[in-house]
C-alpha cells in the first residue's frame, strides 16, 4: 500500500456485494447485462511482482471446471478447474497499471466465462487444503 502514516486502505466489507451494487447501477444506465469483477494486487508464493486477482464477483462464476472434458489428445481432464475471474483481472491489470495510470476499470469484450450469480468463497481453497496456513 502507499498509505503514510496512521492511514491504512480498506478493502470492500462485502466484494461481491460491491459488484452486483456497481453491476445493477450499469445495467441502468446502459441496459447492458454485464458481469463485474473487482479486483485488486496480489503477491505470490515463490514468485516476484504482482497480479490482479478476483476479490469480488457478480454476474459470472468465477472458475471454469474443465474436469471429465476432453484434453487436445481426447483424454479427460481430470483436474482442471479455470480461476477464469481472477485471469480476466489479471489481463485487466496489465490495462488499469499498479501506479498512477488512473485506469480504474476495463472493458473486456469477448471472454468466454460461466454467467450466473457466482461468488467469491467458489474461488477460496478450504483451510485444511490450503498449504499455507
């Protein structure tokens, strides 16, 4: 964060109710039936820089479970599960920058993604699964 001194930035209470607030204002104003994502840095575990990842959702599911279709060979896959919110934030990042760009959203036209009401706890791996607690 670039706060200084006793300030400190805070994240969304509820992300997900943050989308769907900012994804019925849209679908107002433009009549457009669209899915939000909103996102923000993140570091990684055994890698340097930073990506754009999913910290809320509304309009779209925010992983593809690819597992039992067909692999380019005809195999089915067997676990692949796409974090497809967090690789359209990720893109979205390399557009909005991390510094003083002033790009605050993108409109990304295209991307292929599960509609419905997803939301954030799809994408968060269980406590006992998680290696890092």
């Amino acid at each position: 964060s670039t706060s200084q001194g006793p300030w400190a930035l805070l994240l969304p209470e509820d992300s997900d109710r943050s989308a769907q607030r900012l994804r019925d204002a849209l679908r107002t104003a433009t009549g457009a039936d669209i899915a939000v994502i909103i996102s923000d840095s993140h570091g990684r575990a055994w890698r340097l820089g930073t990506v754009g990842v999913t910290i809320g959702v509304a309009g779209l599911h925010p992983l593809s479970d690819l597992r039992g279709r067909p692999d380019l060979t005809g195999r089915a896959l067997q676990i692949t599960e796409v974090g497809t919110a967090d690789e359209l934030a990720a893109a979205a990042g390399l557009l909005m920058g991390q510094a003083a760009e002033g790009t605050p959203a993108v409109l990304v036209r295209g991307a292929t993604f599960i509609a419905g009401e997803g939301h954030l706890r799809e994408m968060l791996r269980a406590k006992e699964k998680d290696l890092f607690r």
